[in-house]
C-alpha cells in the first residue's frame, strides 16, 4: 500500500467529464475533489488487483452518500476506459417504513446505468431478532449482504462493489482492537467464504468528507437509513468521535493510521501464529576451547 496521492495524473487531468457530470459545478475546488477521488480509486484498485480476471460487477447502491459517489466514479472510470467491466448498479429494498420506493429507480434510470431494485423485508426480521435497546447493524449487515451475494451470482457477477470508505475501515480497525480484542479491520479486497466471489471497496483510500462534499455538488437524492441510521450510541459513533478530535488536534493522522494498516511487522506485535517467537536464538561464537 503506498497511499502517494498526488495532485497530477494524465488520465484524470483532462477536461472530459462523463455527462453524468453535466449539471457538476465546474470550479476549479470540485475538478481538483473529482479528480482526487477518481486517483484514489484507481490506486485502490491497483495496489489490491481488483481487476484481476474481472468481467462484471454487482455496485450495491444504498441511497447514501457513498454508494451513490461509488457508482459514479466507476461510472466515470470506465466512460474513460479506465475501468473494463461491466457495472450493474443493485439497490436492496430492505422493507424499512416509508422508504421512498421511486427515488433510486428513477435515478438509476436517468443517468442511464443498468440496474436491479430487489424487495426482501429483513427490516423485520431485525426488529423482530434483535432485543431492545441493542444495536441492529451486525444483523442487518449480515442479511443484506447475503441478498447481495445471491443477487451477484444470478447476475453473473464476478464481485460486489461497496462503497466503504477510509473512516469505514479505520473505525472497524479500533472496534476490533477496543471491543473485539483483535486486530482486523475492512479489507479493501475479500473472498467471500463460498469462494466464488470477491467483495472490493475501492474508495478504501477516501477520505468520507471527500464523499460528503461530492454528494453535495453532484446533487445526490440522499435517502436516509431509518433502521441503524436512527439509533443512538452506537460504538461506531464513539470511534468516529474519537476519530475526528485526532484528527483535529493533529491533521493527517487519519492518512497515517490507513499508511499502518498497510506496514505491519508481526514479529513486533504478540500474535504466535503470525510469528515464530520460539525459533529466536541468540548466535554465539564457537569455543575454540
């Protein structure tokens, strides 16, 4: 992982924009932001391989800001001829109450993406599995990403695309560590455990404010999550507090935490498995005695 972001590229510093970029500002701050992200997506998936025998991918497009950046710049990558696979745009109507049904389709349709709108109700079998007072995200990420799954094998999909992004992986990195006991985090490339799928994050490298900017000048139809997104105290939350005063007391500790990620050394951690600590032997000099 080298994670050397510059502000020049040849293949992102020209002028063409895909029309989905139209109605875009066209000021020289959100050139500079696309141009960023759609750097910091191709480094993603160089550094990972996330093209490796890639032919078709199943995008899973949630109505928040970040699918909705995902799709776009992968829109933007293969309208360049950056990106050689087939996109199929998936949005996974999770049954939540009052969910604006029409927004997505119509969306989907206007800026001319294939896609699939699926209906499975796993809001209630949330509400109905998880006791009060807890919180619903684990669950809920389980079902839909099973759903998900199943939908890329039926399209014929080689992977499913989501849009997690550098704070994603860097508050699953001190959940694990603080509540877990582990060190893991989100990994920008994953084999599913049937083996017959990949899952890739290729925003791994961007920042959420980033995401959140370009959400805004693109003009997005954010949908807001009525399930998880309604709860209080969430350990998430705690960690992305935590995350945020870092950050401002010292700026560019986030990049630096995402740099460890990708440059650890298991002989300096305490993990047995990953390091053979009862081969050290210190090397002594012969006794010519």
């Amino acid at each position: 992982m080298t994670l050397a972001f510059t502000e020049t590229d040849d293949d992102t510093q020209d002028d063409g924009r895909h029309p989905l970029f139209a109605d875009a500002p066209s000021s020289v701050s959100f050139n500079k932001l696309r141009k960023r992200l759609l750097r910091q997506v191709r480094q993603a998936m160089d550094d990972f391989s996330m093209l490796k025998g890639q032919k078709r991918w199943l995008v899973g497009l949630s109505g928040g800001k970040d699918s909705y950046g995902l799709l776009a710049l992968l829109m933007d990558l293969q309208w360049r001829g950056l990106l050689p696979v087939e996109l199929i745009a998936c949005n996974l109507d999770q049954g939540q109450p009052n969910f604006p049904k029409h927004i997505l389709p119509d969306y989907l349709k206007s800026i001319g993406i294939k896609h699939r709108i699926e209906y499975r109700d796993t809001y209630s079998i949330v509400k109905e599995k998880v006791p009060s007072g807890a919180t619903y995200c684990s669950l809920c990420s389980r079902l839909r990403r099973g759903n998900l799954y199943r939908i890329a094998r039926e399209e014929g999909c080689d992977a499913l695309v989501l849009g997690h992004h550098r704070e994603d992986i860097l508050e699953t990195f001190f959940m694990n560590f603080f509540h877990g006991g582990r060190l893991a985090a989100m990994p920008p490339k994953l084999l599913n455990d049937e083996g017959d799928l990949m899952l890739l994050r290729p925003l791994a490298y961007a920042a959420e404010d980033d995401l959140a900017k370009f959400a805004v000048a693109m003009k997005f139809p954010i949908i807001p999550c009525d399930l998880c997104g309604s709860q209080d105290g969430l350990q998430r939350n705690a960690m992305k507090a935590m995350l945020a005063d870092i950050e401002t007391r010292m700026p560019g500790r986030k990049d630096a935490m995402l740099r460890a990620l990708g440059h650890t050394n298991p002989s300096h951690l305490l993990d047995t498995k990953l390091f053979d600590f009862s081969s050290l032997e210190t090397v002594r000099p012969h006794d010519d005695d």
